[in-house]
C-alpha cells in the first residue's frame, strides 16, 4: 500500500465511496445477523440468503479498496493531528480491512456447509456442498465473535472521527465526509 501522503487534503471519491458503501453494507449486514431470531421461521431463510449476498458484496469492496488504496496515498494529516492518531490509525484500518475479508470468507464457508443455495434473484448458485455441521457450525460460531469484534472496532473508529470533529476540531474527519 502506498503509505507516502498525498498532497491532497482529502481522500478520492472513489476512496469516500468505497468508505461510506463499506459503511452502509456493515450497519445493514450487522443488523441482518442480529435479526435472524425475530423473522418468521418461514421468511429467515430470505434474509439469510441477503446478509449473505451483502456479506459478498462487502468482500468484493474490499478487494476494491485495497487495490484503489494500493495505487492512492491517503492524504496528509492535518497539521494539529496527535502523534498517537498517526500511529493508530494505520494499525486499525488494516485491522477492519482484515475482518472485511475474513467475515465474509467465514460467513461463506457456513453458508455453502449449510447446504444453502445462492439465490441473486436472476440465477442461483449452488455448490453441491453437503450440509456438515462440524463445518458450519464452528464456522457461524466463529463468523459471529469476528463480528462483534468488527462492530466494536468500527465504533471505537466512528466515536474517534466524532472526536475529531466535535472535540478536536481538527479536520481529520473532513477528510474522508462526501461533498
């Protein structure tokens, strides 16, 4: 990754896009997984099959925003920004881009154990993956404390962008805020 600062003072649009979609998709999935007990039993199998769509989704921005990141030095940090942010903040975000492949991965690897069906409305998906429980069970045990590791990550990476902004009011987050 290129870890030379740009001279800019804030990140691309594809780079906000690529934050904000990833953002987005979190809440949304997040919120799926934690619902499933409160759908019918005749309709959780539909929303299974979306969180599991979105989780791929997640996956594939991912991949995006490392390789758009790769060719794209963030910008600089503003000039007040405290030593610890800087040595923070590329620790954590490489953190939150593992957990956006690892989940998916894992969530993948119960979906298809669980003899479950890609259904993307179009067309199907069907691995031909016999259900095994000492695979998707571990595997959805795993995916859910990843999980929760990644909402708390991503809040503690939320409330120090509110901190920036409100407390510090140093710019930081206006650097990666659309418009």
């Amino acid at each position: 990754m290129s870890d030379t600062p740009s001279t800019s003072t804030r990140y691309t649009l594809p780079a906000i896009l690529f934050h904000w979609t990833s953002f987005a998709l979190i809440v949304f999935v997040g919120a799926l997984g934690l619902a499933f007990d409160l759908f019918p039993r005749g309709g959780r199998m539909f929303w299974i099959n979306i969180h599991a769509i979105a989780g791929l989704a997640i996956l594939a921005i991912a991949f995006m925003r490392i390789a758009w990141r790769r060719r794209h030095a963030p910008p600089a940090y503003p000039a007040e920004t405290p030593e610890l942010t800087k040595r923070l903040s590329h620790p954590v975000h490489m953190l939150l881009y593992a957990l956006m492949i690892v989940l998916p991965v894992i969530g993948f690897i119960a979906f298809v154990w669980h003899a479950r069906v890609f259904d993307f409305g179009l067309f199907k998906v069907d691995l031909g993956v016999a259900s095994d429980k000492l695979v998707f069970g571990p595997a959805e045990k795993i995916h859910a404390l990843l999980a929760y590791g990644l909402f708390g990550l991503a809040s503690l990476h939320g409330l120090a962008a509110l901190w920036h902004r409100f407390a510090r009011k140093d710019g930081l987050m206006e650097r990666m805020w659309p418009g």
